[in-house]
C-alpha cells in the first residue's frame, strides 16, 4: 500500500530521496509495530499468577522496545502512579506486581503502541 502512495513500482530503480525514506520507515512501521497484537488478559488476573507476573514482563519488553524512555525512565502503568510518573523498569515491575495494573489502560499509547485509524 505505502509503495503506490510513495509512486514506486516494482522493479523501480530510482535514487533514494527523503520521501522514499519516509515511505521505507512507514513500511516497517507496519510489519513491526501495527500488526503486533499483544495478549491483555493478564491485566485482570490475579496478581499472584504465573500470568499476571508473565505478563508484566511481556509489557516491560515491550516499553523498552517501543516506548520513548527519558533517561530510561518510562510513564508508570501502576494503580499509583497512573501513567503521570516516570519510574525506571526495575520500580515499575516493582510498582506493578505489587500494587496492581490500571485495568483501564488497554491500549498503551504512554509506551509506544498506536492506535489504528481508518482512512476513508
């Protein structure tokens, strides 16, 4: 799809620009972080499970992977801290096993995951 808005063709062989650029990093953008769906059902177990503690490394992984740290610090998901508050992974994890995970947040745009909108 991004190849024919970017007005290349296969077998094209122009010079890279910036927009050819732009449209290789929306490309990736789309194998990479769109079609990346991730189990949240962990969210609402029990916070002593193997799927709970699982699960908050899972979205650990994917904050460091995804979400933009300020001095390796990223927005707290906890009960507390309610995504206002950096913390650093360690006190996060910490943060998240103890006190919980703010079941509302499903969607974690604080850590780097997008939200799909149609284009009509």
């Amino acid at each position: 799809m991004f190849s024919i808005m970017c007005g290349y063709e296969s077998g094209d062989v122009r010079s890279p620009t910036i927009l050819g650029f732009i449209c290789v990093l929306f490309n990736m953008y789309d194998v990479f972080f769109v079609n990346v769906v991730m189990d949240r059902s962990w969210i609402t177990a029990s916070r002593i499970s193997d799927e709970y503690e699982n699960g908050v490394e899972d979205f650990l992984q994917f904050a460091k992977r995804n979400g933009i740290g300020l001095n390796n610090k990223y927005y707290c998901p906890c009960v507390n801290c309610v995504n206002v508050i950096r913390q650093d992974i360690e006190l996060i994890r910490e943060h998240v096993l103890c006190d919980g995970f703010l079941k509302s947040y499903t969607i974690w745009t604080w850590h780097g995951e997008f939200l799909e909108q149609s284009i009509f």
